[in-house]
C-alpha cells in the first residue's frame, strides 16, 4: 500500500507540477503586459499625449494588478512546494501511524484518532470508521482494489491503482470519465 501511494504522490507531483508551471507562465506574461503598457504610458506621457492626472491614476491601477499578479505567482510556487511536502507528511504519518499510537500517551493517541477519523460510530458491536480526508481516498481505494480482485481473481499492479488513486485529467487539470 504505501509503495502504490509513494507511486501515486510521484505521478500527481508530475502533473500538480505542469499545472502549477503553466499558471506560473501564464501570470508572468500578464505581468509583461502590464509592464510594457505602462512603459508605452510614460512614453505617452512624456510625449504630453497624455494628462498627468490620467497616467497616475493608470500606473496605480495596472500597478496594483501587477501586485495582485505578483502574489498569484507566489501562491503557484508556495502550492507547488506544499503539495509533496504535505504528501510526504501524511506518508510518514500513514507508514507510522500504528507504531506512533502504540508509544503514545492517551491524549496523543486521541489526537491521532482525530487526525485519521472524523465522526466514527459504534452500533451492534461494529466500529464504522469515518476517515478525514486523504485518508477516505486510501480507504476506499483499497476497497475498490479488494473488491476486484476478489471479483477477477487477479493482483493488480501499482499502474492500476494509481487510476483508482489519481483518475486521468483534462487540459482544464479536471478529472475526465
């Protein structure tokens, strides 16, 4: 299982990149724009094609979006950076959770369960567990693949989980099918 997610979090990281990457892009080129419009502007207004009053009141505008622009870029590249960095905390977490909860303390051991599981019932004798999110994905993946190979007969390989695990997406980075 851990294998499958290490797999899984490598093939998503790839394309989390691209996406983040493209956008990246995208937002420097708006902020060319902006730039050169204001370049072409202070020509303009040297020119005296232009008011005063006019060029100021343009340069704080194209300003301020090319600030607004500025933070989406470091939005992107914070994302890109966090996206492993928490898929990496929850790997650690997932491939130690039991010994952790083992050496803990009662209170930790709670807040461990609360980490894992939100609303969890007990009726007739059966715990139903209610998992957080990622740990739900996980859950119900395994499942999934369970559930198949019981029905097929046969193992599959990590390439197959993966499609349960992180389904195909479109040019507009949404899941297709």
């Amino acid at each position: 299982m851990l294998e499958w997610v290490i797999s899984a979090l490598k093939s998503g990281h790839e394309d989390e990149k691209r996406y983040h990457n493209e956008m990246i892009a995208s937002l420097q080129r708006e902020y060319a724009r902006l730039q050169h419009r204001l370049d072409q502007m202070y020509v303009d207004k040297l020119d005296g094609k232009i008011s005063q009053e006019f060029y100021d009141q343009k340069s704080t505008e194209w300003r301020n979006e090319q600030d607004a622009v500025q933070r989406k870029i470091e939005n992107h590249k914070n994302a890109n950076r966090s996206y492993i960095d928490e898929g990496i905390r929850i790997l650690e977490l997932s491939n130690r959770a039991w010994e952790l909860y083992e050496k803990q303390e009662m209170a930790e051991k709670r807040r461990l369960l609360d980490f894992v599981f939100s609303n969890s019932t007990w009726a007739g004798g059966k715990l139903s567990p209610n998992y957080k999110k990622p740990f739900d994905l996980i859950s119900e993946a395994v499942k999934m693949q369970a559930e198949e190979e019981k029905r097929t007969g046969k193992k599959f390989d990590k390439t197959a989980q993966n499609e349960n695990w992180l389904p195909r997406v479109d040019s507009n980075h949404e899941p297709t099918g």
